[in-house]
C-alpha cells in the first residue's frame, strides 16, 4: 500500500526540482560549462531531490566549510604546489 501523503510529497519535491532546473538552465552547453551557479543548482537538484537535511548542510557550510583552507594550505604546502 501507497502512502498517499508520502508520495505526494516526494511528487511535489521532483516537480519543485524540475522546475529549479528548467529555471536556470541555459540554452547551450557551452554557457552551462560557464555558468558555476546553474552547474551546482541543476547538479544539486538533478541527483538529490530534496533527500537531504538542509539543516546540516547550513551547519556544515557555515561550521565546517571554513576548515578546507587551512587544509588546502597544508596539502599544497607538502607537495610543494603553492
């Protein structure tokens, strides 16, 4: 058995993003290559679906996104990559 209410939000959720991508998806494959944003939202709607917690990624965006710089440093510095 189908849970109606379950199924009618997951509808509205694939709908919602088809329509995000319909939205900022440019005429060309050229202009998409170019177009960081339109990338990450079609990518982001594309294979997810609203299937994660938007919450946590707000945490980790504004917690955790910071440490990837020193990271990034410390990596290039020992390859020697500055």
């Amino acid at each position: 058995m189908v849970d109606k209410a379950v199924l009618a939000k997951k509808v509205a959720a694939i709908r919602d993003a088809v329509s995000r991508i319909q939205d900022v998806l440019p005429p060309t494959a050229e202009a998409f290559v170019a177009d960081r944003t339109a990338r990450e939202i079609v990518t982001l709607n594309l294979f997810l679906y609203r299937i994660i917690d938007f919450r946590r990624v707000f945490t980790m965006a504004r917690d955790e996104v910071g440490d990837l710089g020193p990271f990034c440093r410390e990596l290039s510095a020992r390859v020697g990559a500055d």
